[in-house]
C-alpha cells in the first residue's frame, strides 16, 4: 500500500495562503483527495467468520413499500437473519421475547424489516418524541451497519413503535456522533404478533469503497422497555471493548450503483431582536448548506452564512477562577462528523488539539473595547468540510472556515474599535487504520491566520497559530488490552506584546517566580510541544486497569484552535477496576451490574513542582428495578502546592489536603415520575474550606407524547484561601498578591418542556435562572506561601481601604430558548425560535435572597430574539421513496 504523508504545517500554511478563501482551500483538497480516489480501491481481505455472525441479503426486483407491513413480494422467500441472543441483562441465552430480521436491497437502498413478537402488544412502550432525543425506556429496534467493514466506523439508526427515529455516525469503535441527521424511511405497525419496523436506508447516504462484490458489517438490536431486555444478532458482549468490531457480516451484495449524489439545503431567515444602543433591529438573511458525493469514498460539504439560532443556550456559571470555562459544541454544522477531528489531550476530553468553538467565538477584545452592547459572537462567513476515504482503512477530514472582521465600541478620536480580525481556520486529519481496526496510526494539523486588523488588534491578538500531531493505538485481537498514545507540537506567533500577553495569561504564568521558566518581552513567537502514553486493559472478562504520562512543556499553546487550561505540566496515574455486567449480589443487595474503577495519580509541573497527589474512586450500580447508584470520591494527599488558580501568576501556595463525596441516586426511568438526587460534600485545608449542597432533578411524563422536567442546584461553599487580586505590576518585585475568606452560595432552576404533536412537529422549552453572590472578608497577602501552618502562610494586607471594605460579587443570569420545530417534508425543516436573556453582573455582599434576587434580575430589560427559519432540502438524484400513506 502507498504510504500517504500528511503535509507538514509550512505546507499548510502555504495551501492556506494560496487559497485565500473557503472555496479555494476546498477545491484545493477536494483535487488532492481526487487525485488519490482516482484508481478503483483494492476491496478488505475477507475475514473469516463464525456462521452465526454471517447474513445473506438477496436483490429484489421491486423494492417494499415502506409502511410497517411485512406483506410485499419483495421479503418472501428472503432468509431470516441468525439467532437474537441476550446481552442485558445478561450475556448470552435466548431472548423472552422473540425477533426476526430479513434484509433485501435494490440499486438505491438496503431494506431491513425486523419482527419484534410481543405476546403483550398492549404493554409496548412507545413514546411520541422529537427526533434523536428518545431513548429507553422505549421500545427500540437498532441496525448498525458499517459499510466499508473496517470494523471502526459506520452508522447507527434508531426507531421506536412511534416511529421515532435517531441516527447516529460510529468512529474509533465505539463514538456515537449524534448530530448527523441522514435521510431515510421508516415505518413502523402493532398488531397482535407484537410490532414490526420497516427500513429504507438509500446507499447515497452510506459511504462503501467497493462495488462489484461488498461485504458490509451488520448488527441488528432490539430493546424491550418494561423489562429492559437487550437482545442483538450476532451477540453483542458488553464484556469486550468496543462496539464495530462486534458487528456480524452481511454478504449477498451484487453490482451496487454509484451515481454521484447532491443535496443542497437553502434556507430563508428573518430575525427581529431588541438591542441597548439602537432598539428593534431586524435582519432578514439568506444562507444555506451543501452535500456533494461524488463517489461513495468522498463527501464534501459547505454552510455560507449559517444561521445557528435554533440551538439550546450554554448553561450559566459564574466563573471567578480565572480558568475559561469548557463549553460543549452545539452548533449542528460543527457537530456532524466531529468525532473524525476528536484529538482529546486529557482522559476527560477538557483538553483538545481542535476546539471548534474557537470558530465564531466571542470577538477576543469584546470585552475591552465593545462597548455597551458588543457581539457575543463573530460573524462565520462560510464553512467548509471534505472527508474521503483514500484506501479501504485510510480516511481523510478536512475543515476550513472564514469568519469576518468584527468592529465595535467607538474610538476616542472616532471610528470604531476593531474586536476580531478577520480569521483563517483550517484542520487536517488523516487516519490509517490496520489487523481490521485493531491498530492505527493518525495525523492532525490545524492552523489559523488573522489578517486585516490594526496596531491596536495586532498588539492583543496573535495574528497565526498552528499545530501538528500524531497519535497510535494498537489493541490484542480481542480489544482487551491496548497501548496508545499521542505527540504534539505548537507555533503561535504575533507581535512581541501580543506573545508578551500569552506568556503572562493563567495558561503558562511566565511571571511566577517557581516557574522554572522566564518572561521575554521581545518574543515573536510561543512554542511548545506535549506528549502522552497509556498502557492498560479495557475489555475481557471483568478486570480493567491502566496505567498513563502526559507531559505538557511551558510553552505549549493551541488555544487560538483548541483548548487548553494549563501549560508546564506533567502527569501521571494508575488505576484499577472491576466492570460487572451480569447480575448478582454484594453485601445482600441485588444488582443487575456494577462497575468500581480506583485511581491514584499526580501532577507536577515540568520543573518538578509537585500539583496535586491524590485517590479517587468511581463506583456505579444498577439494581433490579433499573434505578441507579452512583459514588464518586477524591481524597487529595499532603505534599502539593496551588499555582494557577490560587495566585494567578503568584508565587505557588501550599494545596494541603482536601476531599470531595459525591453520591447519587436515580429512580426507575420506566415510571411517570423520575426522581435524581445528588449530594455533594467538600472539606479543605483541615476544615478551612467547605462546601455542601444537593441537586434534585425530576423528570415527569404525563402523556406519552410530553416530557417536564426541573433541576435544582442549591450549594453553599466557604473558601478559608480564595484569590482576591493582585496590586501592583505582575513583574515587579512589589507586587501583592492578596487572598480572603469567600462565602459564595449558589442557586439555580432549570426546566425543561418537551412535547410532541407528531414524529415531526415538536416544541421544546429550555428556561435557566442561576443566581450567586459572592462575599469577601479578610483579606491578606501572601507572607510565607509554603507554611504548613495556615496562619504563618499570610499576613494582613496594609491598605485600609481594601482590607475594610473588600467587597464582593452579584451575579444573576435568566436564559430560555422556545423553538417550535415542523419537518414538513424529508430533510427540510420550519423553526420558530425565541429566546431571551436577562444579565446581572455587579459588586454585592450579603446571602442570596430568592425573592428578591429573582425580582431584580427580572426587572432588567430583557434581550429578546425571535426568529423564522425556512429550510428546504433538494436531490437532484433523491433516492427511492416507497412511502405509504400518512398514518
């Protein structure tokens, strides 16, 4: 096989230049990729296989027509797929109740009808939801296919007796992407045999690389609701790690037609919002989205001027660590095939190589010079995306986005403040995979250029930023036990106050004086590299274990693309586990499955300085009846010291012992009434510090077809050391670097509504109100900072008018989002959008008062938008419909 080299950052940075634009830079990738694609793909070895894991599909002339019934021509005389066996809650046996699967397929889509027999039809659960947002305990039929049989990647659809439908793109064996939204049929009948489902899946929404003669992975499931039995062809084993590589296999495919597909998505926008500085404001828009396949091997897609109005508001949090805060990617463009770019650098995933939030973030001098009303976003003039297959077990993604320069605030002298130049985002990946996935090497790289800004902009703002990386794993051949790992590196260059300002932020602390590194403000340039290794086992029997380093040096940067909390450090743990997934009995309590990892790890920076040694333990368990427990405990050990944010850029301060408890307990999710309730417990510093506060979540389903429910988040935290500011320049010898007793309550109500008036016309609610009021008392400078005894660590701090009146923090948010969502016809979509939000951010002291909190912050002025989005889907080659009349 032709080894295939992904282009180094210099070559990146030249492609980006060349290109100039989205467009450029896509027909750039899309003549390279074609120019690998070019020759017919050698099909996958054939890989023997037990008969109990093989199905034979059948060509048939006229193809079903898709309306739940299993009376066509086409599926008789059509083989049954092999035996269902149990896999939950047990592993292994024959299913209570009983299911068969037949599989036929045409020239535009494979068909699939599954029997799900049922003695009782009427105790089927069959739930009316929004699309992609049911889930157990409905009845279910699940198909996963992989179509290039790679055993790593495919597609996942879903459907309940409501004909509810959920998809999902598979990648790296087991990620579930939910946000792709493929174009398919199904329908779904009960009658008295139990109930039946009936898929089209149209081959131009599948991508396979051999035609003559494919064998195609397959895995047909089925959910029982009320007794929550899981039963699957071939079996599926919860013991072994990963979900592709259990798929069976699907032979019988003949000659399958490849035409080039197209589908285009135009949309029509209007948006009215109320606005501080100019009142009411409306903005009609035009935009739309593209999908081009020339070849099953190569998909291509585009957004110009998207519209992300629709999505659910990022939950509220008042953030006074000076650490940005990770928020979850919502937006569907970025969403959909996101985990082909997923390169995490943290095992929690809070550190990423490509942080696709960065693209359309909040403008970076918003704040400072946007006036009374500044953007809370950047403007995306276009997006585009490219992935291909350039061998059977070779996959390449591509991403580049153009977002414009964003202007705000007035000058003294007038005109306005440039608050984001306008920016360049580009991102490559390249994945080869071998011993049929087991194994695999990847590439990454990413890159940014800022042009058109000022001296001002370009004296705040790194003008380019670039990284590459490269990752393996290699697995037994049963996924039992792996190694894996990753290395990277980064650029980020700019003028020298710009660097001078990334050296000084709370990633990388130059300015402390334990640094191990030093400050220099004539750098052009932050580079920095970072590593990681993982040796364990995660699958096979019940025993898991593992064992981990990752190092981070001082000058690694990728948060102009990523995200990264903290730079100069270095890491390292070991844990053990037991992962139960059969029933039985502990202490005389009876469980369907349990699970308990223990860990025992430490941080340190790359100088030696010790972070953080610690336990933690990770404990889950269902019982009989389907509610679940879970206990998750931290005991932090003596010997560590606190740098980023207890000083932020102070000298270290000794971290001494602290533990976190955390215990839930979640109900039955097949009652009316679902109830959670978590409890949190805190003590630091020897009782110094403490916290304590629950969260009760319930969940109440009066109707089949509705779905309310209300979180709340009642937590009281007392901080004996918490940062308080620094007075004086962050590299003068006279700087003060002062702490204070903290007391900061929290409260919080989030609702949610959810109702369904069909499978496709829904209305969805989301509400949030956090309040929070911080207080400061005593406040003092650091004195001698590694003190074991807490007195000795500070001293009072001598300004008076400091020390006396320190102050404190109000802070207050109300968001909702109302979105009225009818597909009116496949892949086309009218929203109607709502939202509204109230800001309160303010010095305060003094406790949270309910009453009185909520009524202030209910009588700002509200931010209001409303909007009407029209979208419409177009195929020019749309595959086959064998509809039945509407039910």
């Amino acid at each position: 096989m032709r080894c295939v080299v992904p282009p180094t950052l210099d070559l990146l940075s030249a492609l980006l230049r060349r290109s100039g634009t989205t467009a450029g830079f896509l027909a750039l990738l899309v003549r390279a990729t074609l120019a690998q694609t070019g020759a017919p793909m050698a099909p996958l070895r054939a890989l023997k296989a037990e008969p109990a894991t093989v199905a034979r599909t059948v060509r048939t002339v006229a193809p079903p027509k898709i309306d739940g019934r299993e009376d066509d021509a086409a599926w008789r005389g059509v083989p049954f797929v092999g035996d269902f066996q149990v896999f939950a809650p047990k592993e292994g046996g024959t299913p209570v109740f009983r299911s068969e699967a037949r599989v036929v397929y045409d020239d535009r889509a494979l068909y699939l009808l599954v029997r799900a027999f049922d003695p009782h039809p009427d105790s089927i659960v069959r739930r009316l939801a929004r699309r992609d947002t049911d889930g157990p305990p409905n009845d279910q039929v699940l198909l996963f296919i992989d179509p290039f049989h790679d055993r790593r990647s495919g597609y996942e659809f879903i459907v309940n007796p409501a004909g509810v439908k959920s998809d999902y793109l598979l990648s790296d064996d087991a990620n579930e992407d939910q946000s792709w939204d493929g174009v398919w049929d199904v329908a779904t009948t009960v009658d008295s045999l139990g109930w039946v489902a009936e898929f089209a899946i149209p081959l131009q929404q599948l991508r396979f690389s051999e035609y003559r003669a494919p064998t195609f992975g397959l895995t047909i499931g089925r959910w029982v609701g009320r007794n929550d039995e899981r039963s699957s062809w071939p079996q599926y084993r919860r013991s072994r790690a990963g979900l592709v590589s259990q798929l069976g296999t699907l032979i019988g495919l003949r000659d399958l037609a490849r035409p080039a597909s197209l589908e285009v998505t135009p949309y029509l926008l209007g948006r009215a919002r109320n606005t501080a500085s100019s009142g009411l404001e409306t903005q009609p828009a035009l935009g739309g989205d593209l999908k081009y396949q020339p070849r099953p091997t190569i998909g291509l897609s585009a957004t110009i001027n998207p519209d992300f109005g629709q999505i659910e508001a990022d939950p509220a949090v008042l953030n006074l660590t000076g650490i940005e805060v990770f928020q979850a990617e919502r937006r569907p463009f970025f969403l959909e095939g996101s985990g082909l770019l997923r390169f995490p650098l943290a095992a929690d995933g809070s550190a990423l190589l490509f942080y696709s939030r960065r693209i359309g973030r909040r403008p970076a001098l918003a704040d400072q010079f946007g006036g009374s009303d500044p953007p809370t976003e950047t403007t995306i003039l276009g997006a585009a995306k490219a992935t291909a297959r350039l061998a059977p077990t070779t996959s390449f993604f591509a991403l580049s986005a153009v977002t414009q320069r964003e202007e705000g605030g007035t000058r003294p002298g007038g005109g306005p403040y440039i608050l984001e130049p306008q920016s360049y985002y580009g991102v490559l990946r390249l994945q080869h995979d071998f011993r049929a996935g087991r194994s695999g090497i990847g590439f990454m790289v990413t890159r940014v250029d800022r042009a058109g800004g000022d001296s001002l902009s370009a004296a705040l703002v790194p003008s380019m930023a670039q990284s590459g990386a490269v990752t393996f794993q290699h697995q037994t051949a049963d996924g039992a036990y792996q190694v894996s790992g990753w290395a990277a590196v980064s650029d980020v260059r700019g003028s020298p106050s710009a660097i001078g300002q990334l050296q000084l932020s709370n990633v990388h602390a130059f300015q402390r004086p334990d640094a191990g590194v030093s400050f220099d403000s004539t750098r052009p340039a932050l580079r920095g590299s970072a590593e990681y290794l993982f040796a364990g086992k995660a699958g096979g029997g019940i025993t898991r274990f593992g064992v981990s380093y990752r190092r981070i040096s001082p000058g690694f940067d990728i948060n102009e693309m990523g995200f990264l909390s903290k730079a100069a450090i270095q890491s390292a743990s070991v844990t053990a586990g037991l992962n139960v997934a059969h029933a039985g009995t502990l202490a005389g309590l009876h469980y369907r499955r349990a699970s308990a990892t223990l860990g025992f790890g430490g941080d340190w920076l790359t100088n030696g300085l010790p972070q953080a040694r610690g336990l933690s333990l990770d404990a889950s368990m269902e019982l009989p009846n389907q509610a679940q427990l879970q206990l998750n405990a931290i005991q932090q050990l003596p010997g560590a010291y606190c740098t980023t944010s207890c000083t932020r850029g102070g000298p270290a301060l000794i971290d001494p012992p602290h533990s976190t408890v955390t215990l839930g307990v979640t109900g039955d999710p097949r009652r009316a009434i679902i109830p959670h309730v978590a409890l949190e417990w805190d003590q630091d510093d020897y009782g110094h510090s403490t916290g304590f506060g629950p969260q009760v979540d319930i969940t109440w389903r009066p109707r089949s077809n509705l779905d309310l429910s209300a979180s709340v988040i009642w937590f009281d935290a007392h901080y004996g050391t918490y940062f308080y500011q620094r007075f004086g320049a962050p590299l003068a010898d006279t700087a003060h670097y002062t702490v204070g007793h903290l007391e900061l309550p929290s409260r919080s109500l989030t609702t949610r509504v959810n109702y369904a008036l069909t499978t496709s016309v829904t209305v969805q609610w989301y509400a949030q109100a956090y309040l929070s009021r911080g207080t400061f008392s005593n406040i003092r400078e650091l004195a001698d900072p590694r003190a074991r005894d807490y007195n000795a660590r500070f001293r009072p701090y001598g300004d008076t008018a400091v020390a006396n009146h320190p102050g404190g923090i109000d802070f207050r948010q109300f968001r909702s989002n109302l979105v009225a969502r009818w597909e009116y016809r496949p892949g086309s979509t009218l929203f109607l959008v709502w939202t509204q939000g109230r800001d309160l951010e303010a010095p305060g002291t003094g406790p949270v008062r309910i009453g009185r909190d909520f009524s202030g912050l209910f009588a700002r002025p509200p931010k209001n938008v409303v909007a009407v989005k029209l979208s419409y889907w177009l195929n020019p080659r749309r595959a086959h419909s064998s509809r039945g009349a509407p039910r």
